[in-house]
C-alpha cells in the first residue's frame, strides 16, 4: 500500500533536512510522542487488523494508479486484480489493467512473477512467510506491492506504522453498508483515507493515498470488493505452471541509490 516505502521516503527527506547544518551544541532528543489518533479510529483499524488475521481469505481489488510517461506527464493507470491469501506462507493475486496481464504466485520457498503478454516470467527462492517474502521482493528486487500492509503478519499494526495523527470524518454507505471515513497523516507530508465496514470486522471498502509531499501531489485509489474467508485453496493454486512457450528470465536485484553504490567502491 504505503508505508514501507513511504518511510524510506521520509528517512531520505530527513537526512536531506538535518544534513544541511550542523548544530553548535547538541540537542536534546525529543521525547516521542504518542500519535494523536483517536480512539474510535484505533480501535476500527485493530478490527480490520483482526479480521485480515485470518488463516486464508479472497478479495478483488481495482486500483488507479499514477506513472510518467516518457515525457514525465503523469498519467493514470487502471488495475483490476484478484488475490488469494493462505497463510503463513501462500499468496496469488492476478491482475489485468491497462498494460496488460500478469500474476504472481508464491507457495512459501519460490516467487513467481509472470507477464502473459510476454510470456515471459521469473523465479526467486524466497523460503518463509508472506509478510518474508513481501520484504525480500521489494526491498531486494524492488517488485511493487502496494497493498503489502494489509498481507503482513500484523496488518492493523502495520497500516498505522509511521502515522502520527488519525481520526474519523464520518459514515458513508458504500453499496449499501454503513462505512466510516478515517484519514490519517503519515509524515512528510503523506495523506490517507480509509474507509472500513462500520462493524466487528471492519472490512477495507475503499483506500486513497495522497503524497503531499512529491510534484504533483500523486496518489493512489483502490477499490475492495468480494472479500470471502470461506476458501479453503490447495497447494497446487499457488504453484505455477509454466504455458507452451514461456520464457523463465533472470529477475536482478534493484540498483541501490546512488550515494550507496558510491560508498561500496
């Protein structure tokens, strides 16, 4: 969803910030503060956190996303996607959209990412859970999950990581079910809205988030939908098959930054 990269994002903004100018005496570290979220806020996200728990469970999700084209205009790209959780350590979710086709499988030792336009995809050893894996394919080969948060061992805990303000806006009826509308603010300058069933499980109906912070102010919207904890997948759902003609490639870790790569040299 947000939050790992986003704080990557705000550590990389601070350094920038304390970098420029060096103190003439050192201060004092501040005592942490306790986010200022309010109860009825925390206590909707520990719902969804229970109910996201669960040993397996299914739902759709349609997403819009913003990228640059080769000119650097944002544009938006649209996502319909279907997922499959069986924890601790299986994950499918297949997704069409606006650059075509694709899946991702994991059965707890290999990821699996496969483009059906190009059928092609790739293969990497990644033995453990889900929330291991989500870690190890983005932070190492950088593959984008932006709902991550609510997949991890914790997800209400998780989804709150990094906020410092939070609060409820008011009660929605999404396709007839009464929803609170919860925003929260993440710095540096992160905005999200979060809209949850009003009840016990506080299922996910509707997420935006804002990035207040970069050109343009981009964000990101996702629709859920079809949530079902009545399934019960086997092994073989998660386990891929490769089609007539399909083309394994070798999937490289993700280019470290700059500053990173000059300081191994």
């Amino acid at each position: 969803m947000k939050m790992r990269q986003l704080t990557i994002l705000a550590a990389l903004l601070a350094a920038g910030i304390w970098g420029a100018a060096a103190p003439v005496e050192a201060a004092k570290p501040a005592a942490p503060k306790e986010p200022a979220i309010s109860a009825e806020a925390r206590a909707a996200v520990e719902h969804l956190g229970q109910t996201l728990s669960a040993q397996q469970f299914s739902f759709r999700v349609q997403t819009i996303r913003v990228y640059a084209d080769a000119s650097g205009q944002p544009l938006h790209i649209y996502h319909d996607s279907e997922v499959t959780v069986r924890r601790p350590d299986r994950l499918l979710a297949t997704r069409t959209g606006d650059d075509g086709s694709s899946k991702i499988l994991y059965d707890g030792k290999t990821l699996v990412v496969y483009v059906a336009d190009a059928n092609k995809y790739a293969s990497i050893p990644v033995p453990g859970t889900i929330e291991g894996m989500l870690k190890e394919a983005t932070g190492r080969f950088g593959i984008d999950f932006p709902l991550a948060d609510f997949l991890t061992d914790e997800p209400g805990k998780a989804i709150l990581s990094g906020v410092t303000s939070g609060r409820v806006i008011n009660t929605v009826t999404i396709d007839g079910t009464p929803c609170l509308h919860l925003f929260f603010s993440q710095p540096p300058g992160i905005e999200l809205e979060l809209w949850l069933e009003k009840n016990d499980k506080a299922l996910p109906r509707r997420l935006i988030v804002t990035y207040r912070a970069l050109p343009g102010q981009p964000n990101f919207i996702a629709g859920f939908s079809k949530w079902d904890f009545s399934i019960h997948p086997t092994d073989a759902e998660f386990v891929f098959q490769p089609p007539a003609g399909a083309t394994q490639i070798a999937l490289k870790p993700a280019a470290a930054p700059a500053k990173a790569r000059k300081g191994k040299q």
